[in-house]
C-alpha cells in the first residue's frame, strides 16, 4: 500500500506503481490543512456495515459529518461524504486502513468551503431509451450549452433501457422550451426521448 | 363538495409571530384538539393567517409552527399557479382527513425546515373535514391537486410530521435554493 500526503496544490495521488484503479487501497490522501473538509470516497464490494464502519472512523477522529450520497452502482458500494474534520486527513487514514485492505478502494481529499443552494431555474432532465454510446454526453452537453449547472444525477441500465434522471439549475428567465426543441434534435437520432421540465419547489 | 368561502377577517387583527424552525421538539410533537370556539383557539386563528399573510410565497401554517399545542391550522392557495379548485383563505380545527387518494410526487419546502426541500408523494384528491373556528362549524371540504398538498402538509405538522419525515428516498433531500 502507497500512501502519499501531497502538496497543497497537489492533485489527488494515485497508487505507486500502479496506473490502473485497484479495489482494496487508499487511491490518495491530499493533505491541505488550510482547508476544512475531508472528502472521503469509498468504492468496491458491497457488504453490511460500511457505512458504519467509515461513519464511526469520522466520529471517533473527532469530524463532524455533513453532507453524504451512497448507492450501489451495479451492485459496487459508492460512496462519498464530506466531513469536517479538524485534525486534518491523517488520523481519519490511519483508522481507515483496515477497511482499505479489504476489496475498497478509500480516498480522503481536503476541500475548501463552497456555497449552498444555488439559486435560479430548477428542471428535471429525463432521458430514456435503448442503451448506445453517447446519451449522457450529448444530453449534458446540451444542458451545459445553455448554462445549466448539474446539481444531482443518476444513471441505471436495466436489461434493454437506460435511464438518465438529473436535476438542473439554470439562468433564471432560461427558455426551457428551446433547450427541449435542442434535445429533441440531437437525442433523436440516437432513438432516446429526452424531456426536461420546470421543477420548481413549493413553500408551505 | 364544499364551494362557501371561509370569510378569515371575522377574527379581527392577529399578531404576526415568529415561526417554529426545526429542530424544535414542538414540530415533533402531535398536538392536542382544542375547542373551536374557545376565545384562544379564535385568537389562534387571527394569529396564523396575520402570520402567515406576511410570510413570502407561504400557503399554509400550521399551530405548533407559531408555538400553539393545538390541532389548528391556516391555508390560502389563492392565485397559485398549481392550484385548481381554491377554498380561498381558511382556518380549520381539529381536522381528519376523510379520503385521500392519487399520490403524485412535488417537491417541498418548509417555512419550518429553511435548508432543505424534499420530494414527497402525496394524495392529489382528498377530502378533509374538520371545525370552523368561532361558530364551531362543521365543514368537510373536497379538493384537489395543490390544495390537497397544502392541505396534507398542514395536517403533517399537527400530527407532529415534516416533509422531512415523507420524502420519497434517500436522495430526495436538497439544498433549498436561494430566492432572489
């Protein structure tokens, strides 16, 4: 197992020796103590108690869990969190090696803040239709064509569909009828329906 | 189906008071049924819609939202896009819900939970019945679409409920945008 702390501008550090992504390792630690946040991602076999497990190391270095996403792609774990955690990356590593050498792979990644809640045009995109290269792409192309920011995607292929569901923040006054018109141009030949709508939110 | 409209200003001039944010024990907690024409329940009443009157893009608040152990809340979809059949402004007591029925999914945001907005199915028609503060009244009101929501969402909050607590998965939680 390689583990190095890299500068503060450093990149995330992938394993030495080894180019190709493996399960079972740290994939880098990225230390940047002026930075708060620690990003840590954890991917690979799935089996109760991950969360758990990765949750209490948070805990038991002194972090402050704050925003978290976990799911099972294809039946992988994939999870990240972002964590507040005062005593830097180190200590989180140290307690996450034992789940770093089974089949995970666990990285830790400093962050600086970022503001929440963007404000603007609030849309659901939805694409569907037999699985081909390409959809995604074309699809967020379009969307980051007119300035639509992602803010939440998820992708699932079932047997013969595939399915894009992605929440998109726009310019507000955003002509969302000609983003329509433009992705029924370019996702049509690719025989997928592609349809984005106002989602707005409702205060009560 | 009940089509009179629910004249609000009967209860004279309610104080505009704060609202209840989350994570309050007061929105956790189910509230107790009250008389309708209790002189407190009445100035409850004027208070929610003074409330709520004042409160930017809000259609509804419910009592434990302003503090109140009560089972009382207010309501006025009035001229919201989304909305079909419109009872205009109300305040109803002690309220069950009769039949509910054609869940659709909506996103949701809370005056009470000012971070978060969250997806929450709920039944698109419904009938609701419930007391008229002052005269007592019984009224049972059949609605739809975001009436029916609004609705839903207030009954939520007497029972002691967030969206929070209904949202539809696990990523159907977000960050609340930003009006400008």
């Amino acid at each position: 197992m390689s583990l190095k702390s890299g500068a503060p501008t450093s990149p995330p550090q992938e394993r030495s020796g080894n180019s190709q992504p493996t399960l079972g390792c740290f994939c880098g630690v990225v230390s940047m103590w002026n930075m708060p946040l620690l990003a840590v991602t954890v991917v690979g076999h799935d089996r109760p108690g991950i969360v758990a497990e990765v949750t209490e190391a948070v805990s038991e270095v002194g972090g402050n869990l704050e925003d978290s996403s976990m799911t099972l792609l294809r039946g992988h774990f994939a999870m990240t969190l972002i964590a507040d955690v005062p005593a830097g990356p180190e200590p989180l590593r140290v307690r996450l090696v034992d789940l770093a050498r089974e089949d995970l792979s666990v990285s830790i990644l400093a962050l600086p803040q970022e503001p929440t809640g963007e404000s603007g045009l609030l849309a659901r995109l939805s694409v569907h239709g037999a699985d081909r290269p390409g959809i995604v792409s074309t699809a967020t192309a379009t969307v980051a064509r007119y300035g639509g920011n992602i803010v939440d995607l998820a992708t699932r292929l079932g047997s013969e569909m595939y399915v894009l569901i992605a929440e998109v923040i726009f310019p507000a006054n955003t002509d969302l009828v000609k983003i329509n018109d433009e992705l029924a141009t370019v996702m049509n030949p690719l025989g997928v329906q592609a349809s984005l709508q106002p989602d707005d939110e409702d205060l009560f | 189906m009940a089509t009179r409209s629910f004249d609000v200003d009967q209860f004279g001039t309610g104080a505009v008071l704060p609202v209840v944010t989350a994570p309050n024990p007061m929105l956790s907690t189910s509230c107790q049924p009250v008389s309708p024409t209790a002189a407190k329940t009445i100035q409850l009443a004027a208070d929610l819609v003074a409330t709520m009157a004042v409160s930017p893009g809000c259609v509804g608040l419910a009592a434990n939202q302003l503090g109140a152990d009560a089972r009382v809340f207010s309501l006025d979809v009035t001229g919201h896009p989304k909305a079909r059949t419109v009872h205009g402004a109300l305040v109803l007591v002690n309220p069950e819900v009769v039949s509910a029925s054609r869940k659709e999914r909506a996103r949701e945001g809370c005056m009470s939970v000012p971070d978060f907005t969250g997806d929450v199915r709920r039944a698109s028609r419904l009938i609701i019945a419930g007391y008229l503060p002052g005269t007592g009244e019984p009224v049972e009101i059949e609605t739809n679409a975001f009436e029916a929501r609004a609705f839903l969402h207030e009954l939520d909050h007497i029972d002691g409920l967030l969206f929070l607590d209904r949202v539809a998965g696990a990523h159907a939680i977000h960050p609340r945008q930003t009006y400008q």
